[in-house]
C-alpha cells in the first residue's frame, strides 16, 4: 500500500472505500447482476453449459487454426511454422468437437485451475475491502471459489460435465450476491 493510504485511520479507510463503491455502484449492481444470471443458467442447465463451452472453445480453435494456414500461405515468413501451428490449433479444435468428453475433461482441469486462482484473488480482494461494511461477502466468495477448485481437481476426471458447469454457476452467483450486497453499503 502507497505511504499515504497506511497512514489513514480505519474509521478514515471505510469512509474512502464507502464513497469508492456509491461513485460506481450502478457498475457494482450491473456485474452483479450479469454474474447472477449466469451462474444461474450454469446451474440450471450443466450439462448443457459444458457441452457449449466445449464446443466455442473448440470452434475458436478452428479459426485460430485456419487463421494461422491463411497466414502461413499469404506471408513468406515463417511460413512452416505458421503452417504447423494452424494445423495444432485445427486438430485441438476438431478434437474438441469430436470427443466433446475428452475436451470438457480438459476445460475441467483448466477451469479447476481458474477456481482455485479466483478463489485467492476474491480472498486478497476481500481483504483490500476489509474495513467496508459487509467485506465478508467477498471472503465467502474468494472461500467458495477456491473449495470448488480444489474439489474438481479432487475428483477429475469423474467431477467432469455436471459437477464443472454447477462449480462454475455457484461461484459465478456467490460473487454476484457479495457483489451486490457490497454496492449497498
């Protein structure tokens, strides 16, 4: 923390942190809101939700991939390289289409990852917000975050489609509500 910001008193620090989140809580309400909604889609529609992240993710490779051989022919310069790395991306994303449970196994671990990084991140934003009225809701969510990350990687490959799209959507909400309760203080 800057010098400054060390030398405030806490009761100082709440009043900053206060006036902080009323100059941008139309923006606090509004991600609230979009997290909400769709960590409650996630949670209402799991398998369906991996299957169509699954299936971006494996669209998005295809034109990463034919991005890159477009390339490789147009430009001289490295143009093997180019060649090889869309042909990568290409089979990645023809691959995820494939075997749909193969990729989610993958995204399960990527997304297992992602949680538990969240999880310290929302923890370590929590405590920026500490002196606040109602931090505590962004400690649950940084909690929550990082105990669903690591029971993903608890279970892989078995915790897969539903247990992923359902870990995703309550982490999703949880942030939404601390989020939302934040903006009211």
């Amino acid at each position: 923390m800057p010098p400054a910001v060390l030398s405030l008193t806490l009761e100082e620090r709440q009043r900053e942190i206060a006036a902080e989140i009323r100059r941008g809580r139309g923006w606090y309400v509004g991600e609230s809101i979009l997290f909400i909604i769709l960590g409650l889609a996630a949670v209402s529609l799991p398998e369906l939700t991996s299957l169509a992240v699954n299936a971006m993710v494996g669209v998005f490779l295809l034109l990463a991939g034919a991005m890159r051989v477009v390339n490789g022919v147009r430009f001289l310069r490295g143009r093997g390289w180019r060649l090889v790395s869309g042909a990568i991306f290409c089979a990645a994303g023809a691959a995820m289409l494939y075997w749909p449970l193969a990729g989610i196994a993958a995204l399960s671990t990527i997304l297992g990852a992602l949680l538990m990084a969240e999880g310290i991140l929302d923890t370590l934003i929590a405590i920026a917000y500490r002196p606040a009225f109602r931090w505590g809701a962004l400690l649950l969510s940084g909690v929550v975050s990082l105990f669903l990350g690591i029971f993903i990687f608890s279970g892989l490959p078995l915790t897969g489609m539903v247990f992923l799209s359902i870990a995703i959507g309550i982490s999703m909400m949880f942030y939404g509500f601390a989020l939302l309760l934040l903006a009211w203080i």
